[in-house]
C-alpha cells in the first residue's frame, strides 16, 4: 500500500529520514501495517478464506492483499517477487509446488515474516504452517467412501495437482485407509505413485485424475472415468470444485445414486448434494480461519511478538465432517462466517 501524502512538509521528512537510515515507520505515521494472502489459484473455496482475511484485518487494524493467481506457478512467483518488491510486512503463501518453490519462499523470508497456509512447504525457512491435517482428512474422506460402499468397489480419485504437498497427503490418507494401512507419520510419509494401487482388499482404487485447474477438463475426467470403467462406484474429489464437476457429469449420464460421490470442502453445489443425498459427505477445511489466522500471525510477528508461533512449525485448523445429518447448520454457519468478512 502507497501512503497517501497529505502533507508535503511530513512527505520530505519521511524521505529524508529513510535517507539517514532512521526512516519515520508508516506505523508511526498512523499507516496501517501491509501484508499478503497469497492462494495457489482461483476458486470459491479461497473466497471464504478472504472472508476470514478481512474479519482479520478490522479485527487488528491491518490492511492485507488477497492475491489468487489465475495461470499456476509463474503467475505466483511474479506476485510473490512484486509484493518483496512492495516492501510488505509479511506473506502467507499456499505453495503451488513446495519442492521447486523453496528458494522463491527463502529469499521471501529474508525479506519478510512468511508462512504457509493451506499446502506446506517444509523444507523451507517459513516460520510456521496453518491448516489441517491434509493426510488425516483423506484418512476421512477415506471414512466417508466406506460408508457410501460398506461391501467395497472401484472408485477414482480426482483432483487438480499432485505437485502440491497438501494434494500428495490427501490422496495418501484416501488410499491409506481404503487399503485398510497404518496411519503414517507427516515427516516420514511414503507416497503411492499416481495410477492404480495394488493391495486388493474390498476396495480398487483405478486411478488419479489430474486437471491443473481447467474445470472443463476436471468434468471430462469424470466422463472418461465412467466410459472407460461401466462398474465404477465412487468418485472422490480432493479439491474443492473436482466433485461439483464429477456429479454434473454424473447427472448428465443418468448415473446419481449408482456412482457415490465423496468431496472436499465447501462449494454450494456439494453442500446441495449432500442434502440431496447425491453426495455422501465433505471434508470441510475451514478456510475461513486460514485466512483469519494467518492474518492474526503475520500480524504480530510483524510487531515482534514470536509468541504466536506454535513449537510444533504447525497451526492445525480442525476438520468438519459434513454429513446430511448436519448439512444444513453448517451451511448456515459457513454464511455467517462469509457475511463477516464483508
């Protein structure tokens, strides 16, 4: 944020005291503090994460950028660059590809208080992480197929990148649990490759479909999964608009009820099928309070106070279950939460 001169004669005062290296700070001028949410795309679901932004920013008197880049990776480190370049306070960042991005967020953090929200990036310098728990939540979404086809089935799974570390632990603790496993430790996790996973059992998971964010491909997935598999029984969808885009092709094909539906968060078109009873059930992140709580840390890193940061590196934002039974009060209280950050 540019600060607006009323004054000139405070305008020179401000320049020359950056010139002699004691610069007036904006917060001294009474300027609110700037900082950054950075998403990995665009999408609804980082709707209700801004909504949390702006409860924040009343709520501690900052002003925070909400930046969702259209076209993946390049259009994020060409804003990531722009906002160091700003001189912002700090940057909550959603790696798009955490392994390849590390040096872009360390030059970050040595310019900014940065964190990550949403898909970590462990191997880097960011002071801390806030969400879930993405490989507990596939473990329930897992939860969720068994309960749509208790005597088991073929199922795929389908989702916009597998680059993102929080899409590899999803899709991990889906076919962990599915394949009846031990639940993994985050730090030492080991990943089953894209394709179909052997282990037999009573559930045959075919394939991971991937769509890099074009929504007309996510559909056409779906449509090729049913044509290329007649005995399919279940679509899980791992971002937020994969399975509103599987049950449009599943309505399109006469299939609503012979093809369970399993999702991830929020979208008005999940939350309909589910009280509809064409979509078992959601894993809810709660991206309202990824944007609230990343705003509520970089807030106060920015004045100093470490406190903030949890020992473990990890802020988890607690999973909701949404089932038909309690569909509509969440979705009452998801409106309230988005009508605050208004």
């Amino acid at each position: 944020m540019t600060m607006k001169t009323i004054y000139p004669l405070l305008s020179v005062a401000v320049a020359l005291g950056c010139l002699l290296g004691d610069p007036l700070s904006s917060q001294a001028q009474g300027a609110k503090k700037r900082l950054a949410y950075v998403t990995n795309g665009v999408d609804p679901f980082w709707d209700t994460a801004a909504a949390g932004v702006r409860s924040a920013e009343k709520e501690f008197n900052v002003k925070c950028d909400v930046l969702m880049p259209p076209k993946g990776i390049v259009d994020q480190k060409r804003m990531i660059e722009n906002l160091l370049a700003q001189g912002v306070a700090g940057i909550a960042i959603s790696p798009i590809d955490a392994k390849n991005q590390v040096g872009l967020i360390n030059e970050a953090c040595a310019q900014a208080h940065v964190i990550t929200h949403d898909s970590d990036a462990p191997g880097s310098k960011r002071l801390c992480f806030v969400g879930m728990n993405n490989y507990k939540a596939g473990r329930a979404a897992g939860k969720l197929v068994k309960e749509a086809l208790p005597s088991g089935g073929k199922l795929m799974i389908f989702v916009g990148r597998l680059e993102q570390l929080n899409a590899q632990q999803r899709r991990q603790g889906v076919v962990d649990e599915l394949l009846d496993r031990p639940e993994q430790q985050l730090e030492k996790m080991k990943f089953d490759p894209p394709g179909r996973i052997a282990g037999g059992g009573r559930y045959q998971i075919l394939d991971t479909r991937t769509d890099n964010f074009d929504y007309a491909r996510a559909k056409a997935n779906a449509e090729d999964a049913m044509a290329a598999n007649p005995d399919l029984n279940c679509m899980v969808g791992l971002f937020a608009y994969n399975t509103p885009k599987c049950l449009e092709a599943v309505k399109e094909a006469g299939k609503i009820g012979k093809i369970k539906l399993v999702s991830f968060d929020e979208q008005d078109a999940v939350l309909q099928g589910i009280a509809d009873g064409h979509v078992q059930g959601t894993i809810s992140q709660q991206p309202y309070y990824y944007g609230y709580h990343s705003v509520r840390i970089l807030n106060a890193l920015s004045k100093g106070d470490k406190s903030v940061l949890p020992k473990s590196g990890f802020y988890e934002v607690p999973i909701v279950e949404v089932r038909q039974a309690n569909v509509e009060s969440f979705r009452k209280e998801l409106k309230k939460l988005q009508a605050a950050g208004k």
